[in-house]
C-alpha cells in the first residue's frame, strides 16, 4: 500500500493505492524497493525526495517529465506529457482484458471521465466482442 499525502482530486486528504504485483519490467513493487535500497530514505522524507549535495530536492512531475523526455529525444522518441502515463496505462489495462469497472477503480475515477483515456479503441472493441459466446444466448422470438 502506498500511501499518498496529497492528489489531484482529494487534496490534502490524500489516498491509499494498492500496488499489484506485475510483470518484471512493469512491477511498482520491485522498483519501489529498488528505490529504497538504493536510495534510504528517513521515515519524515517524500518518496520523491533526493539529496543534492548537501540540499534536500523534491523531483516533481515537471522535473520528472523534463528527465524522461531528454532521455526518449535523445533516442529520437517524440516528447511526452505526464498524461501519457495515464492514457497508456489505462490503454494497456483495457487490452490486456481488465474489466472497464476495475480500471476506474485502478485509475481513482469516481466518474466516467477516465473513458477519454482510451486509446486503440478499434482494437478494445474488437477483442471483447470476439469475446462473446453467442451459444448462451436464448434467442426469443417476437
């Protein structure tokens, strides 16, 4: 469980995310304790915090995304926004079969706003329909 002091739509509140063990490669879990050890963290720091030198920094979304798209332009990748994550996330979910339902869970939506992240949708529509077992369905004439 993560836990989460602050997010976008409960403020200070904040939330609890469960991390699910995923593929190596794709696992939260493995790369959080990655992090842990090779970055210790006192129990009062961020999970983003890091030391500078002898300046305590907080790597945030724009530090974040300004990293990771130096890296993917020097590898000729196009630039990305940190909504990306989310749109490919939720993208992935769907077409590996998650339920709709679980994937709004996953995501925190409390509406169905998160279906302006799907992407692919010729495909997400082609494999569930390819899905259904027409012999279980009473045909009822009228």
């Amino acid at each position: 469980m993560l836990e989460l002091p602050w997010t976008k739509t409960t403020r200070k509140k904040g939330a609890s995310v469960k991390l699910a063990s995923q593929i190596p490669g794709m696992d939260a879990t493995i790369a959080l304790c990655h992090h842990f050890v090779h970055s210790p963290l006192d129990d009062d720091k961020l999970l983003c915090e890091y030391s500078e030198g002898k300046l305590a920094k907080v790597m945030d979304k724009e530090l974040l995304m300004s990293m990771c798209n130096t890296i993917w332009s020097a590898n000729g990748l196009p630039r990305f926004t940190g909504h990306s994550f989310r749109i490919g996330g939720t993208t992935s979910l769907l077409l590996a079969g998650i339920d709709v339902e679980i994937v709004k869970s996953m995501g925190r939506w409390s509406s169905d706003a998160f279906k302006l992240y799907w992407r692919k949708t010729n495909v997400l529509f082609a494999k569930h329909a390819s899905n259904v077992d027409w012999q279980n369905f009473d045909i009822v004439e009228q």
